[in-house]
C-alpha cells in the first residue's frame, strides 16, 4: 500500500488534513496490522488527504503510565508532542481506544492539544455525510453482529452510539450482550494487563467475556480496539468456536462492505 508520510507531505510544503496515528498494536502486531490496512484502504478509496508519521510514531505512554512507570510516560508524550505540533498537525484519527483516550484526556495537560476521533466516530460522520456507499447485497447482510465495548470508548469517553450506527450500516443483525454499554465487561487487557502474567483466580476475564458474545448466537463478533481483537479471538479459541464465530474490528467489516 502507498500510504503517505507527513514527512514527506511536509517536504513538498503540504500537510494532511487527518493524522492517521496508527498506535503500536496497529504497526507491530500481526494481526492488528490487518485493521491499519483495512483503515487506510477506506481512506484512500474515499480520497481523504491523510498521512502517517511512519518511523516518527513513538508509543503514547499509555502501558507505560497505567503500569506505573510515569517518567518513561512523559519522556514518550514530550517528544510525540514536540513531533506533532512541530508539524501543526490539529487532527488525529486513530483505531486504539487507548491512544485515543490519552491524546484526548491527558495530553492537553503536558501541552498537547488537538482534535482526536476514533475510527467508529470518524466512520459514522462519513457514513452520515453519505461519503460511505455500501454494496446493495452486503457481505453481512442479515448476519448476526454482537458488539464488545472497549472500556477506554464506552466508560471512559462515553462513546456507545457511533460503532453500533455504523454496524447498523450494514444491514446486519445486532445482537447485544447481556452486559453492555456502561454496564460492559472489559476483555482483560486494559490497564496494561495486556503485557503482564495473569494474576490467580478461577477464569480469565477474556475467556468469561467471550463466552457471553458466543452465546448471543452471534456470528461476528466486532470489536473497536486491537486489544479487544486480541483477547476476544483467544477466548474464542479457547472455546473451539473459530469455526463459527469471527472477531473482527468494525473498520474491517466497513472496508469490505465498501462498494
């Protein structure tokens, strides 16, 4: 994929209305790296003038800062905050819950301010500018879609509407989980649990939220956030249900409902 850098956009005196910020999950991880793609793949279809910092992406700090580590998180924030506004970047859409949480509530602090949106948001006001065109017989037409609420979209930033809108865009059947909403689950990897050792107990927390979103009788299950993705697709294997159920984030099942 061609995806333009603002380093490179800046080179030739233009800059991007949109950063797209990718996030850690999004560039290393196998499978989140399918998410990126399928993001930026409705970007360029849409024509949307956007770039990617590319090698000049750091970390946000946010394992760093919930695991404790607070030095090593304003040493990250410092210098993502120094690349961006040296740029004059003001926008930045993103497809992690958690980046999105921090550049919005707790960049502004350390004098990072912009306007940050999350991919279902951003997707929404497309789908709501009629910028989004879906093909008549979708792929998921009729499908039974159940919803997983990250905890750093719902709880933290009150953000429950946009992602279920844009599912409804698709002509699919939602099926919602006994606990959702502000009354949701988390998949187990908040807080930087992603990166640690389970602790003891009797389930794991991914493997009791997978098995509510099974037993929705859902055939996908989509989530919002690459940690979601991550833990909802273990516990579905753990269930031996890989057959039956996928977990797949909300900007891919836009990209391959594109017309």
């Amino acid at each position: 994929m061609n995806v333009p850098t603002v380093a490179a956009l800046f080179a030739e005196g233009k800059s991007p209305d949109i950063l797209f910020w990718v996030g850690c999950a999004g560039s290393f991880d196998q499978r989140a790296q399918k998410i990126t793609k399928a993001f930026a793949t409705i970007l360029d279809k849409l024509s949307i003038n956007y770039a990617i910092l590319g090698k000049e992406e750091m970390c946000t700090g946010d394992p760093a800062r919930r695991s404790g580590n607070e030095f090593l998180f304003q040493m990250m924030a410092y210098q993502n905050i120094h690349t961006l506004n040296n740029y004059g970047i003001k926008k930045i859409v993103t497809i992690c819950p958690h980046c999105f949480n921090i550049f919005k509530n707790e960049y502004p602090e350390l004098g990072g301010h912009y306007e940050v949106i999350h991919h279902t948001v951003f997707l929404q006001q497309l789908i709501d500018e009629g910028k989004i065109k879906m093909k008549e017989e979708g792929t998921f037409k009729g499908k039974k879609i159940t919803y997983h609420d990250s905890c750093y979209l719902g709880r933290a930033n009150n953000i429950y509407e946009a992602p279920r809108k844009v599912l409804e865009a698709l002509d699919a059947e939602l099926v919602e989980m006994k606990r959702c909403k502000s009354n949701g689950f988390c998949c187990g990897a908040g807080g930087a649990q992603m990166f640690k050792e389970e602790e003891k107990g009797t389930t794991r927390v991914n493997a009791e939220r997978s098995n509510e979103a099974i037993d929705t009788g859902a055939q996908i299950i989509a989530s919002a956030c690459p940690y979601c993705n991550t833990m909802m697709t273990d516990g579905v294997k753990l269930a031996e249900k890989e057959e039956s159920v996928k977990v797949m984030d909300v900007a891919e099942l836009i990209a391959e409902s594109l017309k």
